[in-house]
C-alpha cells in the first residue's frame, strides 16, 4: 500500500517523529543493496550463508530439506529482531507491550505448515532453488497466520491459543488492576486487533522488501494480494454466519473453501510453484490437489472443535458450537435433521447453535444429534474423499520425485489428522476420535438419499473447482454448483 500524501498544515508543527534507519543487517538494507541483482533469480542459487538477506548458516538447499521448519523459525528470528529494534525506536511502550507479544506469539508454537507446504511446492516442481525468496515468503506466510490468529481469537472471544493464554488475553490480565473489567476487556480486543494488524504489516513488509525477477515478482504479488482478500472474506463469512443462522449447505462449504482451503493450503503451494517458475499445468495441478485437502484441513478442524480433546486441540470443546458458526458439520447435521423430520434433533440444535451459556451436558446433547443423524460419519467420509482426489491431482503432476513424495506425505495426512496442523491452526494434531457419546455406535439410518448425495457431492467439490482455467470465476463456484446436486 502506498502511503496517502497529505496537505501541509501551517497552523501548529507536528511532534517530533523519531528518525528510524534499518539496524546493521537490517533485512530493508540489504534489500536495498541487493535489489539491482534480483532480475538474476537472487543472490546465491541455493546456498545461504552468504545471502545479506538471510541468517548465517542457512546452507543449500538439501540442508533446508533436512529442517524447513528450523530454516523458516531462522528466518523469523532475523527478521523479527529488525523489526523489534525498530519498535523500540518507534516506542518502548508500544515494543513491549505489542511488538514483542507478536513475535513472541509468530516465533512459538505452531509447525509451520504453511511454509513447508510452500517449500515442498517449490522443491517438488524440480530446477534450481534460490533460498532468500522462498525462505522470506515462507516466513511472511507465518506472521500472516499471527494476523489471522490473533485476529480470529479477538473476534471469536478465545481465552486459550495453542494451549496459553489467546494474546488479547494476555494483555487484558496485565492491565486487570489498571481499570474496571469491562474497560480491561475493550482495551485489551483494541489492542488484539492492532497485535495482528502489526503482524499483517510485517508479512506485506517481508514480501515487499525480497527481491524476485519481474515474472515471478508479478506471480507471486497477485498470489499474495489474492490470498489476504479471500483470508479477510472468509473471516467476514465465518462471522455474518452467526448473524444469520441456518446457513445452506452451499453457504457453508463457500465459508470453508475461503477461510481454509485457499488460505491454508492451496494459495501457499501456488506460491511454491510460481517461485519454481512452474507452467501452467503443473501448477493447476497442485492448486487442485491443494484445494481439495485444503476443504479437508477445515471439515477435520470443525470435527475437532466438536469431538477433540483440549489437551490436545489447545481450546476448549464446543467453541464453535457455542458461537454459532456455520460450519459444514452444523449445516450437514440440520439438513439430515430436517430431510428425517427429526424434531428432536432440529430442537436441540436451534437452541444449542449460537448458546454462549451452553453447558456441557449440553454440548453432549449436540454431539449425539451429530452422530445419530449421521453428519459426524459423512464429514469424516467426506475429509477422506478430499484427500484421496487431493493425492490423485498430485499424482497426475509432473513433480521431482523427492519433493513430491515429501509434499504427498503433507497432504495425505489429513485423513487421520497427523498431518502439520491445518484449518485455523490450534497447534495440535487431531483428536476427533477422542471423546466418544452415548450414541457413538449408533448408525446413520435416519439420514436421507437427498441429504446422502449431497454429502457425496460436496466430498468431490474439488473436483471442477480447480480444473477450470475461468480466473475470474471464484474460487468456491463449483462447490456450490456441485452441492446443489
């Protein structure tokens, strides 16, 4: 974003800003150094110690290929120590209090699924690897999920991130005996959303500041501009649904595709590629298969918000139930409901979907309405099915054998819920399996043929939503198209 020019004002002279200059390695000066030799492809073709704009001892590429986790965490770290120094000449209030939590909260936790998805991409498309590109996106890709956490934890009121205390917590607790409770809490979601807008702006700065040829500069630019839009909106959809209850099928499957299956994994493995400099078809291919798993990251995270156990997911069981969202799961189970004109079932989930105060004995309630109509066994199917069509669009790719058996291993993981943490990223492998109900064995007679088919349609939704070469159609048309089936 280009800043705004404003008008001279002569009436009274501004306060003084404090002169901020990049720290000696400053990511910002060697960017500017180094941005006449980025029309090259970079500056060390796959060895990174002696890249300015990368941590010593990065290494080559195969060193990467050992830990992408730990090079991406190195990344962070350099980066994020210039952008702390430059808080603290900004504010050492501000520094602390804010720009500290953030990289606190961006350089702990997590597995960095995002970025090793981008890297096994780029590997698995075959040719030279230049590691300061790469590295840096993948690092932005990390400090844009800090936005989207922090963000999400504010709006949706989370008390707990990956098992401590949700950032916007944190700040109210340490200001609790500075104001009332209520001025404590508005203070402290003010200063949540102003936590992730700074990350966002350290994401947009990393990617600013890293030096490609001008094909890849475009590709990777638009990919970046594209995938923030369709977080933001995903977000937005996730909460117009809990003002709107009784969300469709396709109205919930559009929420999904656009908050994670875009965000989480399909646009980082579009970067990979147009990294690599991949073509078209090798391209469409990935962004196919990662749709597909993508759907299946969400469906798995909505099952583990229900069924999961908090030791394990980092959040407390029924978060999205007690909200209302409309996820998948909820839709499914109250289309069944009605297809079986089941009252029962549609009565506990009108008074339970949106209950702030939902007890547990409650939540029970729900997740036996969600076996017993069958909804809890149809997603599961449904996350299998993604998957499997996810893996058959990679195998139809033309990858280096390496990197795609290393991205095939990612991907195939989200049946069981092994894979890197996906969906909105509690910090956990899946636990969906781990609380059982009253009604864990009862089976899905009452569910209806037309409930059943749309099931099965929204399982293969992936398999035209990718395939088109339409740009201007949204990402979600055809899984809507293919849910009204």
């Amino acid at each position: 974003m280009r800043p705004t020019q404003a008008k001279e004002h002569h009436a009274a002279a501004p306060p003084p800003v404090p002169r901020l200059v990049p720290v000696p390695g400053s990511p910002a000066r060697a960017h500017e150094a180094d941005a006449a030799g980025a029309a090259g492809g970079g500056a060390n073709g796959g060895r990174g110690g002696a890249d300015p704009l990368l941590p010593p001892g990065i290494g080559e590429a195969r060193a990467v290929d050992a830990d992408v986790r730990g090079a991406v965490g190195r990344v962070l770290d350099h980066v994020l120590a210039d952008r702390l120094a430059r808080a603290r000449a900004v504010d050492a209030l501000f520094a602390g209090d804010l720009a500290e939590r953030v990289a606190d909260f961006t350089r702990t936790g997590g597995k960095r699924t995002r970025s090793q998805l981008l890297w096994w991409s780029l590997r698995a498309c075959g040719g030279p690897v230049t590691l300061a590109p790469a590295l840096r996106v993948g690092a932005a890709l990390e400090l844009l999920q800090t936005c989207a956490l922090v963000h999400d934890d504010v709006m949706d009121g989370a008390e707990l991130r990956r098992g401590r205390p949700a950032l916007h917590a944190g700040l109210r607790d340490r200001y609790a005996d500075a104001a009332s409770s209520r001025r404590a809490g508005r203070f402290a979601e003010a200063a949540g959303i102003l936590a992730g807008d700074l990350a966002l702006a350290w994401a947009d700065d990393l990617v600013a500041e890293t030096p490609f040829d001008p094909t890849t500069a475009r590709a990777v630019r638009r990919l970046w501009s594209d995938m923030r839009t369709e977080m933001v909106a995903g977000q937005y959809l996730d909460v117009h649904g809990q003002m709107a209850p009784g969300y469709s099928l396709p109205r919930a499957l559009r929420a999904a595709c656009l908050k994670s299956a875009l965000y989480s994994v399909e646009r980082p493995l579009a970067l990979g590629a147009a990294l690599a400099g991949a073509d078209e078809v090798t391209t469409r291919a990935l962004c196919s298969a990662g749709r597909c798993v993508g759907m299946a990251f969400q469906l798995r995270d909505d099952l583990d918000d229900v069924f999961g156990d908090p030791r394990r997911t980092g959040r407390p069981c029924g978060s999205d139930v007690r909200e209302g969202k409309p996820t998948y799961l909820a839709a499914l189970a109250r289309a069944r409901a009605e297809a079986a004109a089941d009252g029962h079932a549609l009565a506990v989930l009108r008074r339970s979907l949106g209950d702030g105060a939902l007890t547990w004995e409650g939540l029970d309630e729900v997740r036996e309405v969600l076996v017993r109509t069958g909804a809890r066994a149809a997603v599961e199917t449904a996350i299998g099915r993604f998957v499997a069509r996810g893996l058959r669009h990679l195998d139809r790719a033309r990858l280096a054998p390496d990197g795609a058996a290393r991205l095939r291993r990612m991907l195939g993981g989200v049946a069981d819920g092994t894979s890197p943490e996906g969906g909105p990223e509690r910090g956990a492998p899946s636990a969906s399996a781990s609380v059982s109900t009253s009604a864990s064995t009862s089976t899905s007679a009452s569910t209806s043929t037309s409930a059943s088919t749309s099931t099965s349609a929204s399982a293969s939704t992936c398999a035209s939503a990718s395939t088109s070469t339409d740009a201007s159609a949204p990402p979600y048309a055809s899984a809507e198209r293919e849910a009204r089936r």
